[in-house]
C-alpha cells in the first residue's frame, strides 16, 4: 500500500518525440487510477516509467515519498499484467507464481503459502500444475493477476490486460479486478483504451491525448463536464455530437434558430456546441424551449434503446450528423423529420478556438 | 486430398518405395561387401547377397590389425571424430548463444559492427580460406591436436544467426515481466531463456554434431600423426593406395561405422531435428 | 560474445585478411622469397585458360547436382505429401542420408561404379556400356554429380515436404471445385506456392554444390581423370597444397570468397524477406 506521486513527469525519445509532456497527478493509498486515452497517445510509455520499464527524461517520480526514478523495477516493489499476460511459457502456474518470490529470497515455505492463498483467492487451484498453454484466456489473465497479486507489492499496474478477451469475460474480469482491487486495498494504475473499463473501474481518470492529461478526475466528473471537445467525445458512448453555433450574450445561434440559455457565459463569439446521444428525447410540446429536426437515415435497436443516425441542418445549410439515443422502440416510418428536445442544462459549450470548456457565472 | 484415388495413391507409393530404395541401394552394397572376403569381391562376379564373414570383418576394422587399415583402429578413429563432433557442436552453442543473447538483448557500442563481423564469418565455409587457415592453425602450434581439430571450426555464424532469429522471437514483454520479477541478465537467461530454447538447442545440436563429424578436408591437412585421424578422413587414408590394393572389405565396414553415429543421431531426434531444420533455417 | 568475437578474428578474419595479402604476393616454393605484386595473380587466373576450365566445370556439377536432387526430391515430396498412411515413414526412411558424409557419400559410389568390382559398373557392362570413370572423364563428371545429388535429396526432400504441408488444404479443395485435375492443380496451384522454398533451396544447393562437396571430389576422383571433374574448390586446395603456388591459390580464394558473399546476400535478403510475411 502505498502513495503514488507524479511531479512533471516528462518523457521524450530521442527522436525527439515527446510521449508525455509534464504530467502531474498525486495518487492516494488505495485509489484506482485508470489512464485512458486513444492508442499511440503515451499512455503506455506512463505506465512503463512507473514500471521502470522505461527511464523518465524529466521530472520526479515518488512511491510512498520516496524517489524511485532510478531504481529498477523489482527494487519499485511493484507488480505488473501485462497486455499478453507474459506467463513463462515452460513454467507450470505455480512456478509462474513463485518465481518474483524466488527471486526476492523467500523461504520454501512462504512462498508455498502465499501461491496458494492467491490461488484460491482466484479459484486457480486446480489449475497450480498446469502450463500456460493449457490454460484458457481467461484462466491465463486469472494467473497473471495472481502473479502480481502473490507479490503483495505497493502498487499493481496494469497494461490493458482485458483487451485479448472476449466481450463477455472481459465484463466479468473487470468486475473481478475492481473488486480484488477493493479487498486488497492495494494502489492500482491501470491503462485502457476503452472508455467502459475505464468508467465503472475508475476512482479518478486520467485522460490522456497527445501525451497531455486533458483532464483529470472522477469519472461521473468527467461525463458531466468534460473540459475539452476531445475529453467529450472520448468518454460516453455513442460519442458526444457537436455541432457549431454562436454565443451572444445569453442567446445561442444554432443553425438558423437563437435559443435563450439559462445560464450565463462570460463568453462571446464561435462555440462548439456538444449534445450528448441519451440526453436527447422525443419533442414535447409543452416543454421544450429548444428542438432539432434530424433526418433519420438509420436505426439501430439496442433493445432498451435505440440509436438513431441521421443529419440536421446545420450552419450555411449544410447538413450535420447527429446520433440520439432514445428510450424504448423507434418504429416511426414516415419521411418527415423527427423532432428532437432537450434540456438545456445538458448543452456543453466550447470555446472554438482554445477548445476550453466555457465557464457559466 | 480432394478425391480419394485407388490408382494416385498406390502409384504415390510405389515412387516413394523407389526413392527408398534408390537411397538405401548403396547402403546394402556396402553391407553385402561388408560380409566377403577381399578375393571375394574381387574375383569377377559381384555377390549380391551377404557372405557370412561379417563378424571378421568388423573385427579387424575395429581392432584395427589388418592389411588394409591406416596403422590405427577403427575404435581410436571413431573415438576422434567424437571428441571432434562433440568438441564442435558443444562449443558453437555455447559460444553462439552467448553471442546471441548478447547481440538481441543488450545494447552496447559496436553492437552492429560485432553482428557484421560474426556474420561475415557466415560467408567463408572452411574450404574456401582452407590455406591461410591452415596457416594460422600451424602457426599456433596447434597441428595433430584436438584444439585445432575443433577450435577453428567453433565460431559459427550459422548457430548464432539461428539463435537470434529465436530469440528476436521472445515477446519484449516477457523480459519486462522477469525484469519485475527481478531476474537479472544471468538469471533471465538460466531460467527463461535456456529453458524456452531446449528444442532448438537440440535441433542445433544435431545439425552441428553431424557437421563436425562429417569434417573431411579441415583433419585431412592438420592431422599428420594417425593417432589423431578421424574415421571420415581415415576411409580417403585407406583409399590412398593403389587402385588394385583397396581392401573393399575393409574400407566398407569402416564406412558403415562412420555412417552410423550420424545416422543414429539423426534418426533417434528426427522430430526435434527436423523441426530445427526446416522451420529454423526457412 | 567475446569468445565468439576472438574466435572469429583469430580463425576466420585473420586467416581472410592473410588470403587477401597473400593474394597480393609471389612466393617460391620454397617460401624463400616473396614479392609484392600488386593484382598480377588476379591477372594471371583471369588470363587462365584453365581456370576458365575449372568455372565451366563446376557450373556444369552444380547444375547436375541442383536439378537432379530437387527434381527427385520434389517428386518424392509431392508423393509424401499425397500419400494417406506412412508418410512418416517414408519421412524417416528417406532423411538418414543428410548425416551421410559428403566423403563417405562419394566412396559408396565409388564402389558401386568401380570398374572391376562395382556391382553398377557391371550391370551397365551387361547391357553393353563400358564404365571407367578413371579413364572417361564425363562419366567421372557423371559419378561426382550422382553422388552429391543422393547425399542432398534428404535435405530438400525436408523443405520441399514442409512447404508442400503449409499450403493450405482448402486451396486444393478449391481448386478441384473450379475443374483442375491433380496434375492441372500440382502447376497452377501447388508449384507456384512451392516457389519461395524452392527459390531458398536452389540457393542453398549451389551452395553446397559449390563447397561443401570437396569432400566427394577428393576422395572419389582427384579433381581427375584430366582435369575433368576439378571444380574451383578443389582448386584453390591443390593449387596452394599440392602446387605450393601459395599467391595463386589465395587470390582464387579471394575471389571464392566474393562468390560466397554474393550468395549469401542474395539467400538472406530471402530470409529477411520470408521472416517479414
């Protein structure tokens, strides 16, 4: 257990290219941190430098207050799943177990203990005298997770370790891990690229892009006022829409209607207008101050839901794609154009040009 | 394959029962000779089954007192181009995975330059620059001994460049997560490395053993005193007679026994053999 | 890898850079005198009408070695590939001679067409064909060839099996549904799939038809009768061995050694190239 600190962490090959620029994070005893952003964005550079796995170019990295960029990883006492799981091909699972253990001087006796208390932990006893190449994926991901956790190290990290599984095992791992994650109380950083696993995982996020964190914090925080048009779009799914408008004092332009918005923006000028799918719902007459006309090209039941694409007029007439998620069956054949509300509350507004959230006052 | 044909399938046969024969064909001949006398042979009329001086033969090959023989015994040649095999195929791997494991997991200067020069070597089968090694060899001191037997045919590009094509093959993940573990380079490589490549090694081994055993021309010039002749070198020694002298009955039992090791070698790891052959060298 | 580094620099960089600068010098038999000579050896093998001889020589074995050991072994391979049972077995029973050495290979053969006691050489007198490689140098040439050809038949018999297997077998099935019958099928489908392995393997059969077969020459024939069956190899060894002609005998492995370099390059732009798909 132990404190996670990240003071401008900097890292830059030498070609030149910067993977992370300047992050800095505190990460309490006990928090689930998942770093999250689209692949190639540094994210897994992050998570190798708090390995050790890779040298930090600048900046200072603290475990527990202590300084540990130069150390190397097994003098970190960290733990790592890695995205293929990595299991020693010829060792049976329980010499996968041991061998960190092994390696750190622990006595015969010990090691058998800790093995199979992870083990049963994991429901991996039966499975103690297998190879790696008989285990099934998800039995795989079970023992990798048991070789860091026999560890009982100050930090586990993990590197994607779902993404080689299928849809059904990965929902039920991540429940596992979140959940193992609580019972040991244990540090976790854990990098994805998926915006579900890192919402119900998260204690905080962080989402990173370009090898800048966009944002940091909690992931209800985060869906409800993302602070950039990227950070928007990146979490909740279907993906946020967008579509531009104008802000003159408290009237938004959109397309050719001018809405009154009910709170005030020390902002005027070009705004990118953000809707979420689900905050859209059928027009109702008595209610609503503001309305869309979409186009409905294509209707996607989820059962629960349905996705509606299509196109609405935007700005100069040329028309925009928009996504609604509206509750229950879509079942609306004629050719006129579906009319859409909202609450206006649930407009997020951008700056055109900073691409900085507007603050309202 | 697609149709189930009578006639492709017994014809497939009967080719492959050709090509076995026409490979095995020579190795009879040399049986039958085996079995006759020296006048046997011969007297005019080629036997074409075995005589029944099998025994005697092989006898006198292996203790070595006969006419035909080179001075020494079969037994004292045999012995040689083991300790030669031996000496060249344990020696290529050992010094080749040191190599390799060097060349693909550490970074240090003239790495590059390191890889260029051992792959050169690649490019010079002994028979090429068989002169001025000899020279080099003679120079040294190192004429009918062991060492200059094996040592100057150790380096191996072959084995080198084989082992790191595996190893290149071992996810950089894997090396992270002993890193974590906290194995170091010795450790990762007694407890990873060597045991994840024990079919290679294997194969290499085979390939190696037979490549050393089969040295012809490379004991031919170093060795000078027959106490250090091997058995492949040892068969040209008894050729080197007049044309009418050939103790056939002699020569072709010793060829047999230097047949056999390889074969038998080859033969008991065939799995693992031709494993290494094809899927390492394609 | 330092023991790989000295070993390679004492007995393989230093004896090549000695060839090099031997190459550059004339030296009595006696080794009493040497001097530098620039590129007159060179000169003197280019202007040799019989090193000429020795080139023409080997191209003629290597190509009688590399079509008759890929032919047979190919038409061995497509039979074990096509056969339902034993295909192991026949595996097992045709790979043995790869441990065959290229000496031994060659005094087998040399047995069987011996003149006086070879059974082959008998059989042929039968049927009316006088067989004396000591004397016919084309049936020495012939005798070499056969023999290098049987002792690599295993080795390609190995590769061309292996390639034959990774063809996927529902190209086959597919192909039999468009029409093509096994023969049509072995043309359009399964040779033209076969060509990377055979491409590596012709490389790898001049190769060993280049070098590794001293061992054959020497000991079946002498580079003779004449200088019928003296490939450039065995040339460089009696040259400098038993001719003492030290200068001349390094620039020919000088220039073997180029030959070698352009070979391999040419094999392992291959190997890099298959290693990538």
């Amino acid at each position: 257990m132990a404190t996670l600190t990240l003071d401008a962490i900097s890292k830059k090959y030498p070609n030149g290219h910067e993977a992370i620029k300047h992050l800095s994070i505190d990460i309490a005893d006990g928090e689930f941190i998942v770093i999250v952003g689209p692949s190639g964005c540094g994210k897994s550079s992050l998570l190798r430098m708090l390995a050790g796995l890779e040298t930090v170019s600048s900046g200072e990295l603290l475990i527990d207050g202590n300084r540990v960029n130069e150390k190397e990883p097994a003098q970190r006492d960290i733990a790592m799943v890695f995205q293929n799981y990595a299991l020693y091909p010829h060792m049976t699972v329980y010499d996968n177990m041991a061998y960190g253990l092994k390696n750190r001087g622990f006595g015969k006796q010990e090691i058998a203990q800790r093995v199979e208390r992870t083990a049963s932990v994991l429901q991996l006893d039966h499975l103690l005298t297998r190879k790696p190449r008989q285990l099934s994926g998800g039995q795989r991901q079970r023992v990798a997770m048991g070789r860091a956790i026999v560890r009982d190290p100050k930090v586990f990290l993990f590197d994607e370790p779902l993404s080689n599984l299928d849809a059904k095992l990965r929902v039920q791992m991540r429940i596992e891990i979140k959940r193992l994650q609580r019972e040991l109380g244990t540090t976790a950083v854990y990098v994805t690229h998926d915006q579900i696993e890192a919402m119900t995982m998260a204690d905080r996020l962080i989402v990173i892009n370009n090898g800048a964190a966009e944002q940091i914090g909690t992931p209800m925080d985060i869906y409800d006022s993302p602070q950039t048009p990227f950070v928007a779009s990146f979490i909740g799914s279907p993906s946020m829409n967008f579509l531009d408008g104008e802000l003159i004092g408290d009237q938004l332009r959109l397309g050719s209607e001018s809405i009154t918005l009910p709170k005030k923006h020390e902002f005027e000028g070009a705004v990118k207008v953000g809707i979420r799918p689900e905050h859209l719902h059928r027009f109702d007459h008595d209610q609503e101050r503001f309305s869309l006309n979409l186009n409905v090209q294509l209707a996607e039941p989820l059962g629960a839901d349905t996705l509606l694409h299509g196109v609405v007029p935007g700005a100069n007439g040329a028309d925009v794609e928009l996504t609604a998620r509206l509750r229950g069956e879509y079942r609306d054949v004629s050719d006129e154009p579906l009319r859409l509300g909202l609450d206006l509350n649930d407009l997020h507004l951008f700056d055109s040009k900073t691409d900085q959230r507007l603050a309202t006052c | 394959m697609v149709e189930n044909r009578f006639w492709l399938n017994l014809l497939s046969h009967l080719v492959l029962g050709l090509g076995v024969l026409l490979v095995a064909f020579p190795i009879w001949i040399a049986f039958v000779a085996s079995t006759h006398s020296a006048q046997g042979l011969v007297s005019g009329t080629i036997p074409f089954w075995p005589g029944d001086l099998f025994l005697e033969n092989f006898s006198q090959v292996l203790s070595g007192g006969n006419d035909g023989s080179v001075g020494v015994s079969a037994m004292l040649m045999l012995f040689n181009s083991l300790v030669m095999a031996l000496g060249i195929s344990i020696g290529k791997i050992v010094i080749s995975l040191m190599a390799a494991y060097a060349i693909v997991f550490f970074r240090f200067p003239l790495r590059s330059v390191c890889f260029w020069i051992i792959f050169m070597t690649l490019m010079l089968p002994v028979e090429v620059r068989i002169m001025p090694t000899f020279q080099v060899v003679a120079n040294l001191n190192l004429l009918d001994s062991y060492t200059g037997l094996t040592l100057p045919l150790i380096a191996s590009a072959t084995a080198t460049f084989l082992l790191r094509q595996f190893y290149m093959t071992i996810p950089p993940e894997l090396v992270e997560a002993a890193r974590v573990d906290g194995a170091g380079p010795v450790k990762f490589l007694f407890d990873i490395l060597l045991p994840l490549s024990r079919t290679n090694l294997a194969a290499l081994f085979v390939i190696m053993f037979i490549y050393g055993w089969n040295q012809y021309l490379w004991p031919l010039l170093v060795t000078t005193d027959e106490h250090y002749y091997t058995i492949v070198m040892g068969i040209q020694r008894m050729l080197a007679v007049g044309d009418d002298e050939v103790a056939w009955n002699i020569v072709m039992p010793t060829t047999l026994l230097a047949m056999l090791p390889p074969v038998g070698v080859v033969l008991m790891m065939q799995r693992l053999f031709v494993k290494g052959l094809v899927e390492t060298e394609k | 890898m330092a023991p790989q580094l000295l070993v390679t620099l004492v007995f393989f960089i230093w004896p090549a850079g000695q060839a090099v600068w031997q190459s550059f010098l004339v030296e009595d038999a006696f080794g009493l005198s040497t001097e530098f000579v620039w590129f007159e050896n060179y000169a003197q093998i280019f202007t040799d009408s019989r090193y000429y001889h020795t080139l023409w020589t080997t191209i003629i074995f290597s190509a009688g070695v590399t079509l008759m050991s890929m032919g047979v072994s190919l038409l061995l391979a497509v039979m074990a590939d096509q056969v339902v049972r034993g295909a192991q077995v026949y595996k097992t029973l045709l790979i043995w001679p790869y441990a065959v050495a290229p000496a031994v290979a060659g005094v087998l053969w040399l047995f069987m067409f011996h003149p006086t006691v070879g059974v082959l050489a008998y059989m042929l007198d039968t049927i009316g064909i006088e067989w004396n490689h000591f004397l016919d140098g084309d049936q020495a040439l012939l005798l070499v060839i056969i023999a290098a050809a049987w002792k690599q038949i295993s080795y390609n018999f190995l590769f061309f099996l292996a390639g034959l297997q990774a063809i996927p077998q529902s190209l086959h099935e597919a192909a039999a549904i468009d029409g093509a019958g096994p023969g049509r099928r072995f043309f359009t489908i399964t040779f033209p799939l076969l060509s990377p392995t055979t491409f590596f393997l012709l490389v790898v059969n001049v190769v060993y038809a280049f070098f590794d077969t001293f061992g054959i020459i020497h000991a079946v024939t002498k580079g003779g009768p004449g200088d019928s069956t003296r490939t450039l190899v065995y040339n460089v060894f009696d040259d400098g061995f038993v001719g003492l002609d030290l200068g001349g005998s390094a620039a020919q492995s000088v220039v073997l050694m180029v030959l070698v370099g352009l070979m391999t390059v040419v094999q392992f732009r291959f190997v890099e190239r298959k290693v990538q798909y």
